[in-house]
C-alpha cells in the first residue's frame, strides 16, 4: 500500500483513501471479519480506481492530441 501511495503522488490523483480502504479490508480479511462494512469499501475501492484509470486514459489522450497539434 505505502508503495502505491508514494508511486502515484498527485499523478494518480488522491488514492490515499484507497490505500487506507485497501488496509482496512486486509485487516477484516486476516480478523475473519467480513462484513457489509468490508464489502462496501471493497466497491468504493474498485470505483475509485476504475474512476483513476478513466481519467489515466483521458489524460493520455489528451496529451497525444496535443502533441500531434504541435507537430502539424
């Protein structure tokens, strides 16, 4: 988690949410505590990073069609 933290920076957008909701679902599994508490942050986790990998794509995108602009 700390390494996901640190590679992202503001690239990435804040994931330090995620981070925490990722260490805090480690902990449910490793207690045998599944909850609705643990699935619910097991779906905010996987929307924020679909959310994060939407904008990835867009920015490359946009970058791309920029500097295309600039080469014609």
């Amino acid at each position: 988690m700390n390494e996901m933290r640190q590679s992202s920076g503001n690239k990435l957008g804040d994931l330090s949410g995620v981070a925490r909701d990722m260490d805090e679902v480690i902990k449910d599994l490793q207690k045998n505590q599944y909850s609705q508490k643990t699935q619910d942050r097991q779906r905010k986790i996987l929307s924020r990073m679909l959310d994060s990998q939407v904008s990835m794509t867009q920015r490359g995108e946009d970058e791309r069609q920029s500097s295309s602009a600039k080469t014609n």
